[in-house]
C-alpha cells in the first residue's frame, strides 16, 4: 500500500466521538461576564463625556470603566 489511509469518523486520539453532535466551537461567555463588559464599555464612554467637564471625574469613571472591562477575564475559569 502508498500509505493512504481511510477517513475515520474517530479523532486521532483513537476515541469515537458523538456524530448527532455539533462540535462546540468556542465556550460562551456567561451572563454576568457580559455584563461586566458592557458596563466597563459604558463606564468607558461615559468617562470620555464627563472629562469634557471636569478632568478628575472623568479619570475616575476611565479607572472604574477600565476595571470593569477587564475583570471578567481575569477570573479563575474552570475546565470543568
């Protein structure tokens, strides 16, 4: 033989995997991960309004915003 070998419906760990069942292509991000996002983002914008006003509060809500928008990636995840 040339050395081809037949498509198999098992991955090359050797185990069979499930056919009706859509690989997942990406974890989803929960809820409150979310959230945070969006209230870093928003923090974030309003920052940008607020130092057109008054240079300290807005660098406060630029700290806060930040803050938040980085938190959800900085939690533990489990693989589990």
């Amino acid at each position: 033989m040339s050395g081809y070998q037949f498509p198999t419906p098992w991955p090359r760990a050797g185990l069979p995997r499930n056919l009706y069942v859509r690989p997942t292509v990406g974890a989803a991000v929960s809820p409150p991960r979310a959230f945070l996002v969006l209230l870093g983002i928003a923090f974030l914008v309003a920052a940008v309004v607020i130092a057109s006003f008054d240079r300290l509060l807005g660098l406060g809500a630029f700290i806060v915003g930040a803050f938040l928008l980085v938190l959800p990636f900085l939690a533990i995840h489990e693989d589990g």
